[in-house]
C-alpha cells in the first residue's frame, strides 16, 4: 500500500477494521458449469478493512507535527464502521467504494485512499427441521479457509472520486491432489538432487487475483457480471482435478484460461502459488494403496503469472 503524492511516498490509515454486518442485501451471481455456488444471502456480511489516506494536505503532519488536517484513524474506524450500515448493497467491492466515497466527500482534503477488505467467511450450517435438514439461517461457523478479498485505489479527480486500480481475489486457497500429477524433464545437471517424480501428491497455496474490463462490475452485486470469489475457487479445484499436470506453472495457465472463459467481463487473472508438495516417508504399504508422507521442508518454489484475455486465443480452448 504506497501512495505517492508528489514523488514522495506519505500516507497513514487504519488496519484490522472488524465490521460484523448482520443482514446486509443477499447477493445473487448466474451460475457457473464447476461451481454449485449461486450466491450469499450475507446474514453476516463480515469483513477486516485495512484503510489508507493520503495527500498533501498531510504533509506537514509528518514534517511539522502539525495535526490539523489529520483525521484521527481511531475516527477512520469509527467511520468505516457506521457507514458499513449504510451501505445498501451485496459485494465487498461495493461495500468498499462506498465508504471511499462517503470518506471523500466528508473530508475534502484527502486526495487518494487505498483500501482492502478481508471477508471474513461464515458458513451457514444445517439443522433438523421436521425431519429434515435445512439451514438454520441463524447459527454459522466461522471458517479460517480460504476467503473472499478486494483492493481498490481511489483519486480524488476534479469533481468526483475515480478508482485508479483494482483488483479482487480469493486468498489463502490451499489445495492438495493426491495422485495424478508429474515434475518431470527439467534441468539435470551437477546442481541437480530433485529426482523425477511421475505422480507426486501435489499441494499447492494458491492466491487468484482478477480484474474486471468495467470495474463497475466488480461493485455492482445486481448486474449479474459480479465474479463471486467462491466460483473462482472451484473452477481452480476443477480444472486441479480435471488435468494430470506436468508442473504447477501449466495447472495455474490452465486455470487462468478457464476463469477467463467463464467470466467474459474479466480482463485480467493473477496468480501467486506456492509448491508444498508432501514429503515420502512411506512409498508402499502392504495391501494397501496408500503411502505416508510429511510436511515438506523449507524453503518452498513459488510462482507468479498474469494472464489476459490475449492468452485466451493462443491458449487451449478451456473445456
Ligand atoms: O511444479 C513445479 N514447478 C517447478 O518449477 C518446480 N521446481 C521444483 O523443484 N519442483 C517444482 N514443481
């Protein structure tokens, strides 16, 4: 999170902004071929906002001490917090931009914000009712899976807050296939311990980041083009399960051209993977199929890769 303001770099806000929203609007996406996911009703609408300012108006805070111009970040949270009531939409995105631009509008001196925002996932659960099971709409597990993230670059233009960048994501993914993937026919030479491995337990972290063409996309849940993060993450596990992959450079292309062919109104898909691949200590167990392993040990491989929808027409056609 750096702002720039006249070459130098200055800015201060507010991080871990806890918002619990009960009851905010259900949020309803089309459906997606790999994905049963059709939407979230948001009873609990929860999410950790990291929220930055910054302008010239600041400055003098930093070079004089001068405090006049600084909105305390204890009244940042405040703000987040009671404007996260007002909002009247379905999407963190939107959640988002709206107290961006309620902040604007309140403070003029602020030049640009930069905010994020963690959704904090609750799961809904099932209960008996009259012998059957349905979901109780009241009671929820918090899950510490993956989730749902969104980052927005706000500049205050001549009349108006414009965004300048974003990007949404589904952070923290982890995913394991147990069989049915290869590292294989890389560089072997005298550096070279790693042997060939034709079907290794593949874990990977994943981090899928994507940006729309229409950013308005991203903040609007009712216009039917807003890319729920939990459709993302099952085409990843799909297209995980679908292809014997050779590396995980080929799986996350793969991926990115399925995203990119779901969801036309995206122009960008990211990735930040990570390898942690099981380690064996057991290959065969007798009359049984499986094998023991362990954590890997340090370090770990990563990747990085973009892709846009040019890699969709050289790609192979995602099924
Ligand atoms: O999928 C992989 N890609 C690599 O580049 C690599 N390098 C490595 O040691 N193992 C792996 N696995």
């Amino acid at each position: 999170m750096t702002e720039r303001t006249r070459g130098r770099t200055m800015y201060y806000g507010k991080g871990d902004v806890l918002t619990y929203r009960t009851y905010a609007k259900p949020l309803a996406v089309p459906p997606v071929s790999e994905s049963a996911y059709a939407g979230n009703d948001n009873v609990i609408f929860a999410h950790n906002i990291k929220f930055a300012v910054s302008g010239e108006s600041f400055l003098t805070s930093f070079t004089e001490g001068n405090n006049a111009m600084v909105v305390a970040t204890d009244s940042m949270k405040n703000f987040i917090l009671r404007q996260t009531a007002q909002y009247t939409g379905s999407t963190t995105e939107g959640l988002l931009a709206f107290v961006c631009r309620q902040f604007f509008a309140r403070y003029p001196h602020v030049a640009s914000i930069t905010v994020t925002g963690d959704r904090i996932p609750f799961d809904s659960l099932a209960v008996k009712d009259g012998g059957q099971l349905a979901e109780s709409g009241l009671v929820f597990r918090r899950s510490h899976n993956d989730h749902a993230s969104a980052t927005l670059e706000f500049t205050r233009l001549e009349s108006e807050a414009a965004i300048v960048s974003h990007v949404s994501s589904i952070a923290d993914l982890q995913l394991i296939k147990v069989s049915g993937s290869s590292f294989f026919g890389f560089i072997r030479d005298e550096y070279t311990t790693l042997p060939d491995s034709y079907d290794r337990p593949l874990f990977i972290f994943l981090n899928i980041g994507w940006r729309y063409a229409d950013v308005n996309d991203a903040l609007d849940g009712e216009s039917g083009r807003y890319v729920a993060a939990e459709q993302v993450r099952d085409i990843a596990h799909h297209v995980f399960h679908e292809f014997n992959t050779p590396s995980i450079q080929y799986l996350i292309y793969q991926i990115g051209l399925r995203i990119l062919t779901r969801f036309p109104q995206l122009a960008e898909v990211n990735f930040e993977s990570s390898n942690r691949t099981w380690e064996i200590v057991i290959d065969t167990i007798e009359g049984s199929r499986g094998s023991v392993y362990t954590e890997p040990r340090p370090p770990y491989g990563f990747q990085g890769f973009s892709m846009t929808r040019g890699d969709l027409a050289k790609g192979e056609s995602a099924r």
